[in-house]
C-alpha cells in the first residue's frame, strides 16, 4: 500500500507545481476534518465511573435493596 503511495505521490502529486500542491494538500486536510468529524468518537465505559455518585450519598445500600425486594413482593 505504501509503495502505490509513493508512487502516486512521485507521478502526479510531485510534478504540480506548488501551489497546486498546496490546493491538494488543502483538500485533502478539508476532507479529513469532514470525514473526522462524522466519526462516532469511541468511548470507555470507565469514563462514567463515579458518575452521579452524589445520588447516593447518605442512601444505605442493604435498605434501598431490601425495600426493592419488598416492593417486588406486594406487585401483582
């Protein structure tokens, strides 16, 4: 891949002169930007660690899920 690179490169891009080289250098970093720009940004699930921890201050974690599991016996 990077030979026909070089390739395509020393054929038609090195030739140009200048500022034709500099257009194509322009449009090639335009359409990265676009194409960088549509990419869904991977994630880490990590990144939501300590997230909305304040939720639970001062909450009991054995009682919150004994009054679950009381509410799941009283449905019918």
């Amino acid at each position: 891949m990077a030979e026909h690179l070089e390739e395509v490169y020393e054929k038609y891009v090195k030739p140009l002169p200048a500022p034709e080289r500099l257009r194509l250098l322009e449009m090639t970093v335009h359409d990265l930007a676009l194409t960088a720009s549509h990419e869904p940004q991977k994630r880490s699930i990590l990144e939501l660690r300590g997230l909305g921890k304040e939720i639970w201050q001062g909450v009991d974690a054995q009682k919150y899920v004994d009054d679950l599991r009381e509410e799941w016996n009283h449905r019918p």
